[in-house]
C-alpha cells in the first residue's frame, strides 16, 4: 500500500503532546486549520516493521484551546461552576425537572460568590473595620476624613469586579458561527452526533445573563438592607422594603429565565441584564446617600449592617435544600425505564454511584463553593481582627453561615485525611490493609478529640502512639499483599524467565498502582459524602435561623458560646488555611500547567471534563472545547477522504482524544443519516458523509472511554454507546493499552482473555483480545545488545511501541484493503493483495 493510501489522523491527549513529539519530527509541516486549532503532516511515512506497510501520519494538536496562562488560572478558581455542569452531563437520561434543579444549584453558586465578596468589601472592610477608628487607622488609613456613604460606594468595586470577570468568562466560546441554517437539538438531552448539540447552545447567552442579573440584585440587595441599620435618623424600613421588593421581582425574573432555560430568540435576556444593573446602581446609590453621614468614629464594634446575615443564610439553606431535592430527582430517574435500562448492565459497566453521579459531583462543586465562600469572609475577618459570633463580643462579627462553614472545612481536612489510607488500600483490592488502615484512622481520631477534652496527656500520646502502630502494621501489610504476589506471576509470564530478575518487582509495583483506576470513583465519593454531610449540617443550621424568630437577629446562646470555644475556633483558623491554600493551589497549577507539561498531565484530566461539555447547567465555566475540536477532526477526516481520495483514514485517539475520536464519528455517522436540508446549507453533505464514514477507521490507546465515561456519563457514552459503534465499525476498531497505565484501559473486553499474540518482532509483541491489545511495558526486560532499552512508559509514548504500527496497519487492511501495483512499460495494473 502506498502511503498515500492510507492517513493516521493522531489526536493528542490531556497533556496537551506537542505535533514534534506525536509525529516523531522536528519539523512537520502544516496542511490545515488555524492556530488554536491546527493539523501538521510528518515528512516521512510511518512503516509497520512486521508487515512493512507504510502510512502517512497527521497529527491534530487542539492543545492551545485548554492552554493559557492567568486566564487559565482563573478559570480553576472557578472550577465549582465547572464542575456542576458536568453533573448535567451524567443524569440516567432526559431529566427536565433534575435539569432545572442543576441550573438554579448553580445560580446560588453564582450569588455565594458575589455575597462572599460583597460580605467582605462592605460588611467587614468598610462597616466594621472603617467604620471604627483603631481599625482605620490600623489597616486602612487611606480611608481617614472619607464620610460613610463614600467607602460604601467603594466597597461596590470588588464586587463589580467579580461580576463584570463572571459576565467576560461567560461570553467566551472556541465555536466559529455554525454553517448553514441553526436547527434545534434532535433530542431533548441532545447527543454527540448531534451538530447543533456542539455549538453554543442559544439557551446558554440566557443562562448567562440571568446569572449576572442575579449576582448584581444580590449586591442591590445587600445595599438595600444596609438601609435599615441602626444609626441618627434612620429612613423608614418601608423604603428599604420597597426597594428589597423591586429587586425581588428582578430576581424572580432571572430565576425564572434559568429554571425555564428559554431560548435567546424567545427571550430578551439583555433587557433583564441591564434591568439588574439599573436596579444594582439604585440601590448602592440610595444606601450612599441615606448613609453618608453616618458615624465612622466608633472606639469599639460596630452593628453590622443589616440583611448581610439574613442573605447568607438563604443562600446556604437554598443550597442544601437544592441538593435534597436533586437527589429526590435521580432517585426518580434512576427507577424509570431508562435507569433501570442502564442498571441491569453487567456491574462493571454500570453508572457509577449506583446511578447517583449528578448527585455526586453536584455535592462535591456545592461543597468547593461554600468552602471557597467561607475561607473568603475568615481570611479577610482574620487579617484586620478576630472573628465572633455576635455583636458585643471584642473582634468583628462573622455571619454564623462563615464562621460553621469554615469550621466544617476544619472537620473535612482532618476526616478526608484519616479515610485516605483505608480507601486507596481498598482500591488496589488489599482488604486486610485497608481494616488495619481503618483502626488507625479511627485511633487518630481519637487523639484529635482527646487534644479539645481534659483528659490526661496521656490518653491523646496512647492514641496516637497506636494509630502510629497500626498504620506502620498497614503499611508493612500492603507491601507484602498476596495480591502482590498474583500481579508479580502475572508479570513473570509476559517476561519469561526468573521471577527474581531486576525490573520484574517495579513493573508489577506499577501494574498494582494502575489497578486502582477502576475505583477512583471511591476517593471523589468519600468526598462528596462528607461534604454533603457538611453542607446538611450549615444549610439546616441557616434554615433553623431563617425559620426560628427568635435566631433571625442573633444566633442561639449556646451556639454562640460553642463558636467561640478553642476547639471551634481552631478548626474554623483550619478550615480557612485549608480553603485559603487550596485556592493558591489552584492558582498555582492555573499557570504551571501552562509552563509544565508534567504538571499539564497531573491536572489534565479533570480540565479536560470540565471543559469538553457544552455548558447548559452553569454558563459560566471554561470555553468549552469539545464542539470545536470535534467538528475540525470530522471536516478533515471528510477532506482527507473525498477530496485528496485517501483509501483509508485511521482516527487515532490518546486519552482524551480518544473520546474527540469517538464524538467525530458519532457525528460524521449521524450527517450520513440526514438528508440534506432544501436550501442544500448544511455542515457536511450527507453523501460526502456516506463516503467518508465507509473509509474511516478507529485506533484508541490509554482510552479512559470504558471504565470512566461509559460509566460518568451513560447517556451519551454508555457502553451501549460503544457497542453501537464496534458494531458498525467491526475490524476498523481497535483499542491499544498497558497494564502499568493509569489512566487508560481495555475498551471493547473485559476482563481480559488472551486470544493470540500481536508480533512486531520476535521479542516485540502485544496480547490481542477480540480488537483490543494489550501492550507489554516495558517492551522487554532482559538487555539486547542490538536494542536500546525499552523504559515504563505508563500512560505516554504510545507511538514508539512498534506493536502500536501494527495495530494502525490492521485497521488500514480493514478500512481499505492493501493494493499490489506492477509497471510492465507505461502500463500500470494495480489488485488487491
């Protein structure tokens, strides 16, 4: 076969693989796309070393649409939006009333944002620390001569800021304007062969601008409850309810607008944008004037400013009430025809959490924003004084919502800690480890307690002594593991020989550690539950103070004195560092990720979730990369095949950009099912669709599209999903993985049964099962003097595996038998071999 025969269209992965490195070539040249979006052809043909056949290679680098410097840092600061629109993608099925309630969860993400930040510019910089003079003059002098009214118009800068930032992430999209004439989703979940599912939803501009218009009501609220403080010549409250009402019947319009999700051609989201402004602006400009003069000089505290406390406490209420109704909701689903459908799969391609995964991540997002909310108010509160419960206490009064919820993250970084150990020795299937993990935690536990109690010295130095004792009896335990031992023959009988040979105990070592990939879902919901737990916990005690009349002006004495106590305090100063460093973290990796291509593949893989899906559950996350990464990869394939008239295009996926594969050809095969609209406009012609869809073919290595997308999101890449697809592309299908990766797995078996060896060279060879091969790592273990050493290679460096060519090659074979062609004179005659 000529190379110009057959295409290997390579699509990177998370880390984001530079087009030198996937093609093998300092120099490759570039044929197609843009510079975010670009295709580079090597200078030399690939050659399958067994068969000899020969391709050409293309690499498709789509890495600089989730690369980026501050921006990018940014955007995991905001990760809690993210990933609550990722939990729209993992419902059972079309769930339009689990849907809403993932919208409005994420319209009180947005406002706790916005509330955090107005809380600490206007509640605690401006009234309590400006407002009294030691703290002025202590920590913020500039303010000194300035009347009330005017810091209180200051205060509005920050959360303006976070607004306006909230408003430009939003609006920012990958997607050029789609070709030919919008049509509407096919179906009402929309799918991945569905091109409209893959542009800018016309329902996502509507979401956006309610979440603004809700975030500036909140802060014109805020501002309009500042009017019934207590200070000389106080308005009538009717003035302050007044203009409470008037931005309630804003906000029930942008509540509406999220709970219906309308249609940007149905709606005028921009009116009920600037109608927010407008009334954001009213509001801040009466509370300046009425406040203007109000007393700056106070020589202790201050009464803080009234409705701050009220409007941190709904908000966290209305978030722990939101996630009890969506489970409610996906209790429903997962017992309707469709969930019972997915559940009574084999269990080891069932959803994940028993169906409960919106459920899940929806906790986990809720519990990163109350955190990140909190941490906000106490580091602020702890830079210009000491936080307390209630007014007449010495320091600055911090809203019990703040101060539980920092106490909770305490809670949450001593408890996830201790359940670390017992969970990963459980995840790489050493129960007895994981028992003996488990007294240690429950023995460390202990010993915190004992630290806050007047017990003896020596009862927390016994308990800490013996969690010490059982985690060293763990640990000694987990290295000596009879599973060890079953994962060190299996190693020995790909390498034959002595079993006690170098290399043979790392290789197995790896082998186990990559195991652990099939339940990573346990870490992430260990998590969820107790964050879950905690935010029950703060929402109940807000919707305690909302509904008891007696806590709405302060909160009970008992838990006022609790939360002022050594142990309360140490956990909310805890809690607080914790949130505080997880916040630079994020920062931090924001901008290495762009810098560090190791640590681009530490994070890589929660970036590309959250950024692959359209965002219909919140507007305002990362661009979504995955329609325009989708739709360039198809256009090519189509190019490539009808245009240049290549026999064969072989897709081929690393990672994350096995799914891109995926997705192309769930909608290259759905083009050339849809006839061509009347005005002929349309993304691809449904017979170009036809004629590339029967020459194309499928390569997926270190793919996680079994073992965590079939199961994280049934509805769209089940393996009812997958088994459609290698239904139809039989032999054009194979999948490509290693034992000691990771990350990726088997796609199409599992388990694993061999069926024959895939040889590259006599010592160079994979176990093929059905159209999956399993790639030895290393390639071999005892030196060769005529080879050079074959490094672990995990989930990276796919290509330089020679049996990798071969694979390539079968799928070619497959797509388009290989030509034999002989010249007698001027006369070709080219046959199938």
């Amino acid at each position: 076969m000529r190379p110009e025969d057959v295409v290997e269209l390579r699509v990177h992965g998370v880390s984001g693989t530079p087009p030198e490195a996937m093609l093998g070539d300092p120099f490759p040249t570039p044929v197609a796309g843009d510079d975010v979006a670009r295709f580079l052809r090597a200078g030399k043909p690939a050659r399958a070393l067994s068969s000899g056949r020969t391709r050409t290679v293309e690499a498709f680098h789509w890495g600089r649409f989730t690369s980026g410097g501050a921006s990018r840092a940014l955007w995991l600061v905001l990760i809690p939006f993210a990933i609550l629109n990722l939990a729209r993608y993992t419902l059972l099925g079309a769930g339009r009333f689990a849907e809403a309630v993932l919208r409005l969860l994420g319209l009180v993400l947005t406002c706790m944002l916005v509330t955090a930040t107005a809380y600490a510019s206007l509640e605690l910089l401006v009234r309590q620390c400006a407002g009294t003079a030691a703290c002025r003059s202590e920590h913020l002098g500039f303010f000194d001569g300035w009347p009330f009214g005017a810091m209180l118009l200051v205060g509005m800068v920050p959360p303006g800021l976070v607004i306006t930032v909230l408003w430009w992430f939003g609006r920012q999209t990958f997607l050029y304007e789609p070709k030919g004439t919008h049509h509407a989703w096919e179906t009402r979940t929309g799918s991945l062969g569905d091109y409209a599912f893959w542009h800018t939803s016309p329902r996502t501009p509507v979401l956006r601008d309610a979440h603004v218009a809700a975030a500036c009501v909140v802060v014109g609220v805020l501002y309009a409850g500042a009017l019934r403080t207590e200070q000389p010549d106080r308005p009538s409250d009717l003035v302050s309810w007044t203009v409470v009402g008037l931005g309630a019947l804003v906000l029930a319009w942008a509540v509406g607008c999220v709970v219906m999700s309308p249609d940007r051609r149905k709606v005028n989201s921009r009116a009920l944008k600037w109608a927010s402004v407008a009334y954001l602006l009213l509001a801040a400009g009466l509370a300046t004037a009425v406040l203007w003069q109000a007393p700056t000089g106070a020589t202790g505290s201050v009464t803080p400013l009234a409705g701050f406390e009220a409007v941190t406490n709904v908000l966290a209420a209305s978030a722990m009430l939101l996630l009890v109704v969506l489970l409610g909701a996906c209790v429903r689903m997962r017992h309707s025809a469709r969930g019972v459908e997915l559940m009574v799969a084999d269990k080891r391609f069932r959803p994940m959490w028993h169906g409960y995964a919106a459920v899940v991540i929806a906790a986990v997002a809720t519990t990163l924003a109350v955190g990140f909310s909190g941490g906000l108010a106490y580091r602020v509160v702890d830079w210009v004084g000491d936080p307390v419960p209630e007014a007449g206490r010495q320091g600055l009064v911090l809203s019990t919502s703040y101060l539980v919820g920092a106490g909770l993250w305490g809670v949450l970084a001593i408890a996830f800690p201790l359940l670390v150990a017992p969970i990963v020795a459980a995840m790489v299937r050493q129960v007895s480890s994981a028992l003996v993990f488990a007294a240690g935690s429950v023995a460390a536990a202990v010993a915190v307690a004992l630290r806050w109690t007047a017990m003896p010295g020596w009862a927390f130095w016994a308990a800490a002594v013996a969690a010490g004792v059982l985690y060293a009896v763990g640990a000694v335990s987990c290295v000596r593991h009879a599973n060890g031992v079953a994962v060190r023959d299996g190693v020995v009988a790909d390498y034959p020989g002595r079993a006690d040979r170098p290399g043979i105990g790392k290789v197995a070592l790896n082998q186990r550690l990559a195991s652990a990939k099939y339940r990573y879902h346990w870490l992430l919901g260990a998590v969820a539950l107790l964050g879950g737990v905690l935010v029950a916990a703060g929402g109940g005690l807000a919707l305690a103070r909302l509904a008891h009349p007696a806590w709405r002006a302060a909160p009970p004495p008992g838990l006022a004195d609790w939360l002022s106590t050594v142990p309360a305090q140490e956990l909310g100063a805890l809690g607080s560092l914790v949130v505080s460093g997880l916040v630079l973290v994020l920062l931090l990796l924001g901008v290495r990720t762009w810098q560090s291509p190791r640590m681009r593949t530490a994070v890589g893989i929660v970036w590309d979730l959250v950024a692959f899906w359209p965002r219909l559950a919140h507007p305002i996350c990362p661009p979504p990369y995955g329609g325009r990464a989708t739709i360039e990869l198809t256009s090519r394939a189509v190019r490539l095949a009808g245009h240049h008239d290549v026999g064969a295009v072989v897709l081929s996926g690393h990672s994350q950009g096995s799914v891109v594969c995926f997705a192309a050809l769930s909608l290259l095969r759905r083009e050339s099912e849809r006839p061509d609209p009347a005005d002929g406009e349309r993304y691809i012609r449904q017979a170009d669709a036809v004629a590339a869809l029967r020459r194309v073919g499928l390569v997926t290595y270190g793919s996680q599209l079994q073992w965590a997308y079939s199961r994280l999101f049934p509805h769209y890449l089940g393996h009812a999903e997958l088994v459609r697809l290698r239904d139809e592309l039989g032999d054009r299908w194979w999948n490509v993985h290693r034992s000691t990766d990771p990350l990726g797995g088997p796609v199409q078996v599992w388990p694993e049964t061999a069926e024959e060896r895939v040889f590259a060279d006599p010592k160079l060879w994979g176990v093929r099962c059905g159209n999956d091969v399993r790639l030895r790592d290393p390639e071999f273990l005892d030196p060769d003097p005529d080879m050079v050493a074959s490094p672990l290679r995990g989930h990276s460096d796919y290509y330089d595996d020679p049996v990798f060519d071969e694979v390539v090659a079968r799928v070619a074979d497959a797509v388009a038998p290989s030509r034999t062609t002989v010249v007698i004179g001027d006369l070709s005659l080219s046959g199938g071999s």
